[in-house]
C-alpha cells in the first residue's frame, strides 16, 4: 500500500511538513509506503469553470494540480497537510484541491474513487477544527457526488443504494428520517438527491416536481445530448399500513411511474422510449433500496 501525503504550505520544509513527516513515520511503521507531495509556492488559480477538464480529465492549467493528478492514481490514499491561515485552509491548497478533484470527477477520473484520506493541520493558535472541516470536505464530498453520479449513469442500483446508507448513517438523525410526519421524511430524500446530482447540470436539463402525463414526478433528467438515457425518479418512504416491507414501497413507487405515465413530457420533447430509465427510491429509517427498470 502507498499513501501520498500532499504538503500545502508555502514552505517545503515549515511545520506542516514537519507534521506529515510524523504522519509518514507512524505510516511507515506499519508496512505503508509514503511519498510527500509539494504543492509549491507559486500562485495557483482557482478553477475557472471552463469544463475543459471533461475533455482532458486534467485542469486546463499546466502546474502543480496536473503533476498531482498524474501521479495520484498510482496511490491507495491520501493525506492533506495546510497551514491555517485566518482561521481557514492556505488560499493555495484550497485553489489546488478546488481544481484537482474538480478535474478528476469531471474528467471520470476515479483516481480517488474508494480511498481513505486524512487531513493534517498546523496552527499557532486557532483555526484547526474549522480548518480540518474544510479540507476534509474535498474527499468526502467528492466521494459521495462522484460514486453516486457515476452509479446512475451505470444503472448501477446497488451502488446509489450504497452511497444513500453511508450519508444516512453516517450524517443524518431519526428528526431526519423517522421523526414527526410532518418533517415530511420523503422530502428530505428529495432534496438530498437532487444535492447529488446537481454537478450533471451541464449534461442534463434537472427538472424536479414538473407535470407530465397524469400527475407530478419527483425528479426527471433530460439529457442535453440525443445519445444518452433520460431518468425519472419517484421517491417513497415506507408505510406500515400501506406495505409489508420496503421492496413493496419501491415497487410502488415504480407502478406510480408508470400508471401516472411520468414519461410524458419526456416523450413530447422527444426522447425515445428505449432510452427512459425509471427509479424507484424506498426508505425506510436510514435503510434505502433502488430499484430500476427501462
């Protein structure tokens, strides 16, 4: 196993290096290879939203984040050093990691897909814990939007099931999930999916709670190129007077679907039929199960 450890700072030998070099001893003792990583001292951009990274699965800037994205694949984890600077990550590693996993999820890299990460943060004073938050939130958010998204596109129904557990057990309370009806648990799920797939704006038109045939779906994509699936997704939260476990409530949600004839509007704006792919979410407390079907 190889870990890179990535060095934020703009000294290559200051105190953040300092502390991933304990990291890498602790690391090394147990049989793990270490590598560090230095990001440098040059300024670096923040991404600029050119969506060049799609074509090239690397950043439109030839620097540091390129170097880093050629070699990070070859890794099997990270770990994420920066001073704190105002109470917050350096602007240097921010601007590096904004453009690096926006590269890699993009790109359809994966070259983080399934690898554990840690943060490591240096201070005089204050800062740490929010410093640590930030950070953190590059691998985790880019693990749960990337491995859903590309779930989806697979129709891969295990795989959004998967991702669905982690957040929920991992993140959410029963005042969430399970509390009083009118916290309306279904709408939660609603929104939290629509969270997911937010980043496929520029490949699909998202449309959410829109008329179509004889009723309202939950959410629909509208692909903006003729050679990819559409999707429609109803949502339910399991009734114990309606259903006897959560397979029915997804199946309901399916036969909902397809009796209300959600396709509709998808049809009208000329998507084939053959390439409509409905989703049928059940929840149940923090248990969720996908089901799908063309």
């Amino acid at each position: 196993m190889k870990v890179l450890l990535v060095n934020g700072s703009p000294h290559k030998e200051g105190c953040t290096y300092t502390a991933l070099c304990e990291v890498s001893k602790a690391l090394n003792g147990n049989g793990i290879d270490t590598d560090i990583f230095w990001i440098g001292n040059k300024p670096l951009s923040g991404c600029i939203a050119c969506k060049k990274c799609r074509e090239n699965n690397r950043c439109v800037f030839s620097d540091t984040v390129n170097e880093f994205l050629e070699i990070a694949g070859d890794y099997d984890g990270f770990v994420f050093g920066t001073p704190v600077h105002w109470g917050g990550a350096s602007g240097a590693i921010t601007s590096f990691l904004d453009r690096a996993f926006y590269a890699d999820l993009n790109g359809g890299g994966m070259r983080f897909r399934l690898k554990p990460a840690a943060v490591v943060t240096s201070a005089r004073r204050a800062g740490t814990t929010a410093t640590w938050d930030q950070v953190n939130m590059f691998e985790n958010g880019s693990l749960f939007y990337n491995e859903f998204i590309q779930s989806l596109l697979r129709h891969d129904t295990d795989g959004m099931e998967d991702i669905l557990c982690d957040i929920a057990y991992s993140s959410m309370s029963y005042f969430d999930l399970g509390g009083p009806p009118q916290r309306a648990p279904e709408n939660f799920f609603h929104g939290l999916v629509l969270g997911l797939i937010v980043s496929l704006k520029d490949q699909y038109r998202i449309v959410s709670n829109r008329k179509s045939g004889r009723g309202r779906y939950d959410i629909a994509l509208y692909p903006l190129q003729p050679d990819m699936d559409a999707f429609i997704m109803e949502f339910k939260v399991y009734d114990a007077r309606k259903e006897e476990c959560i397979e029915q409530t997804a199946s309901r949600a399916l036969e909902q679907i397809e009796d209300r004839q959600y396709e509709a509007d998808l049809l009208a704006a000329g998507i084939p039929r053959a390439r409509i792919y409905k989703l049928g979410f059940a929840f149940q407390g923090k248990e969720v199960l996908v089901v799908g079907c063309e």
